[in-house]
C-alpha cells in the first residue's frame, strides 16, 4: 500500500454498534484490497429524535444524514444496518455491497428465558414486529416500547426498570454483549426483520471507481437472501414499523423465504413460504407477499397504523 493514497472516508453513526460495525467492513476492506479507511461519525435524525420509531414512520431516519454526506462528497462510502434502509432505492446512490449476514435472530436479553418470566414482566422493545410476535408467545407480559442504544435498553433491565429486553442477536454479538443473552428465538417463533443482521454498503452512483472497489465486499448468497425479505416488504408497501417479519436462506441453488404478518395484538397471522432461484430473488419475494395479501395480511397491517 502506498502512502501517497488518501484514506477512504467511510461514514457511519456515532453509536457503539454503528462504529463497530463499520470498523469490521473497513477493516475487511483493507485486508481485500490494501486501501486504508478512515471512519467519519454522522449524527442522523434518528439519533437525536425522542420519538419512538413506530411514531417517525420507521426505515430512513438513521440514513439519509449518511446518504446526503455522500452526495455532497464529505465521504466515500457508508455502512449502514440494512434493515434501516428504506425499501425504495435512491437514484443518487447504490448499494455496492452486502457482505456476509451474521445471526439474524432475535435474542432476549434477562434472567430467564420468556416462557420462565412471572406474569406482566415488561419487556422492552421498540418493534411492533417484536411485540406482536411475543404476545403471540406470552400474551400475559407487558411490552414497553424503549428506544436509543443497545447499551441504554441493557442498562434498564440492570437498573430494574425493565425485566427484559429484546434486541437483535447480531447487534449483542458485535458489541461483545452476546453473554448477557438469555434466549435466541427461533425462526420459527419470532421472524427477524427483513435484512436483520446484514449490513448495507452504499456510496454515489457517480463513483465507479468505488463501485468497483467495494464490490469486493458483496457476498452473494446473503444478498440473493436479503432481497427476497425486502421484496416482502415492499410489495407489502410496510416499513420497520410494521408487524412484518421476513427470513430468507440459500442453499447451494435454493432460496427458501418465510414471511409473516402478525396482528397487533398476536391472535392472527398471515404467515407463507415459498421456494425459487436465487437469481430470482426479488421476483419470489414480491410472489410471496401478493399471495399472502391475497390471505388477507394487508388487514392485519391496516390495523397497525390506525
């Protein structure tokens, strides 16, 4: 590597998690590709808002800060966490790389497992994907909605405010925070997020010499995944405030997706898999979701936002 080359600005969020997040991605890249990178923290409105993300309309409070450094060229490139990315793309941008998902799960973070917690325990949880889902599980606790940090929602089951909460497994892993956690969910009881656990790499649509260079970071597989739940949400026209969940997985040249819609208050779902093509990935994923409208999940969602 070449002293003469100036580092590539990558922004980020000034959180814990986002910092470490992006510390991994661009240290990654240097190992690929021998290009130093120099991380830039961006303040977004997500960040500084006191309202809770079901109220701000979900995907793209913690983005565009990031996407608007970039077109103004005061970075490179950006990490972000994909399931914060609005469905719909941005022209001025692309999304260049996906690298390798880590557990997409849902972990709880307390003394016991949920099934163990005494009756109206809160647990927190600023998802109303979450809490539908739960209360499909324990519909007898109470779910609080908390918001900020992964170390601020940990700090109030340690400070007795909360007896639980519930976060991403991947986040509590990349922090070092994972042996705090009392039980990961099963799919199969609680679908993640759409994209949860993957990270999104974005720069200018004008920079191909980027586009090249980071394309390294892209792994397909993962990608082919994270479409095929994303697909979910956007034909179901829902952002991360909805009760959607979404789980996609490729082996060898199989994608399986599953994806649910749940009621408010956990006594309904609308929950369909399907099967296809990676390379048809987005195509099985909007499939899926118009199939499960034709089921009747677009009433369960309506009940959501009203």
């Amino acid at each position: 590597m070449t002293s003469d080359v100036a580092p590539l600005r990558l922004g980020t969020r000034r959180s814990l998690l986002a910092t470490t997040q992006s510390k991994m991605v661009a240290d990654r890249l240097t190992e690929l590709t021998g290009r130093a990178v120099e991380l830039v923290g961006v303040t977004t409105f997500g960040d500084v808002t006191r309202a809770h993300l079901a109220q701000l309309g979900g995907t793209g409070v913690f983005v565009s800060a990031l996407r608007d450094k970039l077109i103004e060229g005061e970075i490179d490139f950006a990490v972000h966490s994909l399931k914060d990315l609005p469905t719909k793309p941005d022209p001025r941008t692309t999304l260049v790389a996906i690298p390798p998902r880590h557990d997409p799960r849902d972990a709880l973070v307390g003394p016991a497992k949920l099934a163990d917690l005494p009756e109206g325990a809160k647990v927190g949880t600023g998802s109303p994907r979450r809490v539908a889902q739960l209360r499909a599980l324990r519909p007898d606790l109470e779910y609080v909605p908390v918001r900020g940090n992964a170390d601020t929602r940990l700090g109030k089951v340690h400070a007795g405010e909360l007896d639980a909460v519930v976060l991403a497994y991947a986040g509590l892993w990349r922090i070092g925070k994972d042996a705090e956690i009392s039980q990961v969910f099963e799919a199969e009881e609680v679908l993640p997020a759409p994209g949860q656990g993957a990270l999104a790499v974005e720069c200018s649509a004008d920079r191909e010499d980027l586009i090249e260079l980071l394309g390294v970071l892209d792994d397909p597989p993962t990608r082919a995944a994270v479409t095929a739940e994303r697909a979910v949400l956007a034909t179901l026209q829902a952002g991360c405030a909805a009760p959607v969940g979404a789980f996609a997985v490729v082996h060898e040249q199989e994608l399986n997706l599953t994806a649910a819609v749940v009621s408010v208050d956990g006594t309904r779902t609308v929950r369909k898999s399907a099967t296809g093509h990676p390379a048809a990935a987005m195509e099985l994923g909007r499939a899926l979701a118009a199939a499960m409208i034709d089921e009747g999940a677009g009433t369960l969602m309506g009940e959501q936002t009203h």
